[in-house]
C-alpha cells in the first residue's frame, strides 16, 4: 500500500472535498470491486489517502490511494 506525503494528502483533501462527485475508472485488488463507470459521492479522504465513498448502487467502498482511480464528474 502507498502511503502519501503530508503535502499528497493536503492536495487530495484540496481536490477531493466533500460532496465532490466522481466516477470510478479503476478498482484493482478488490474481491468485489464496485463497476467501472459507477458514480459516487466524497465523504472524505482519510490519513492513508484513501478517498470514502458512497457509491450510487449503495455500496461504501474506498477508492485506495495509487491504486484505484476516479475522475471528478462536472
């Protein structure tokens, strides 16, 4: 696991506030992956970078920093 710098998470946290929308492009190293393409909503980023979401299909599963990818959705 990847574990980001201070000045990382701080960018994280900038780009990734809270209520910020987005759209999975990737989920590795998950036994149950949420779908590419599935929409979700930023609760928050935790210390490890990890982004916490609420996915449109009802799942709460963290997007893992350097590993997994979202795009923000306009």
């Amino acid at each position: 696991m990847n574990i980001p710098t201070q000045k990382e998470l701080k960018d994280l946290r900038r780009k990734y506030p809270k209520e910020t929308k987005v759209c999975l492009l990737k989920m590795e190293d998950d036994p149950f992956p949420v779908p590419v393409g599935t929409f979700g909503v930023v609760n928050g980023v935790d210390d490890t970078g990890s982004l916490l979401i609420s996915w449109q299909n009802g799942r709460s599963l963290n997007v893992l920093y350097g590993i997994d990818l979202v795009e923000v959705v306009e």
